[in-house]
C-alpha cells in the first residue's frame, strides 16, 4: 500500500517538473547541487550502484533504492529507468518519510 504513495509521489513529482531520470541528468543535478534525493532501482547493475551511493555520499544527497528500473519508468511515464533525481524538497521528504515508514534503510 504504502509502496503505491511512494510512487504516485514520483510521479506527481515528474508532473510537476521536479525529477530528472537516466544517468547522465542525474548525475549531472547531484553535482550542481539540485538533487534533493537520487532514487536507484534495485535491479541496476552494481557498478550503477555503486557510482551512486559514493557520490551522493560526497556531494551529501539523500539516495535510496527503490523496486526495479520497469516500476520507476512506469511511475515516471517512460520506460525503463534506473535512477532519478529529485529537484524539489518537499517532494523528497515526502518520498523519505513514506520509505522510513516502510522500514527502507538507506544501502
């Protein structure tokens, strides 16, 4: 259930212009510094992972991972995807606060 808000949040945020989706767009607003939270997909590859955990810890954004790339695409309105950013902060604490609530830890 809690699983639905969370990506009816991502989308609502894709709506409204505040995400940036693929690898390239994401990593580009972490280092600008516009990323208020970088979402993974549980399914990218590990290599993916890793470069995302290590600079979302040295730029100090938010990341978590979440499902799988075909869910994140779909929650988006796109195909696959595996990663996005998150432009707005209300938004990203709304998607934290549903993830903490869930039980997600950050990996």
């Amino acid at each position: 259930m809690k699983q639905n808000r969370i990506l009816s949040l991502v989308s609502l945020a894709t709506k409204a212009g505040k995400t940036v989706s693929g690898e390239f767009c994401t990593e580009k607003e972490v280092k600008s510094g516009r990323a208020a939270l970088v979402i993974v997909a549980g399914d990218a590859s590990d290599n993916t992972k890793k470069k995302f955990r290590n600079m979302c810890e040295f730029y100090q954004v938010p990341i978590r991972f979440l499902e799988d790339k075909d869910t994140l695409g779909h929650a988006m309105g796109k195909q696959f995807r595996a990663s996005l950013a998150i432009l707005d902060q209300g938004f990203a604490d709304g998607i934290c606060r549903q993830l903490d609530a869930e039980g997600h830890t950050i990996a």
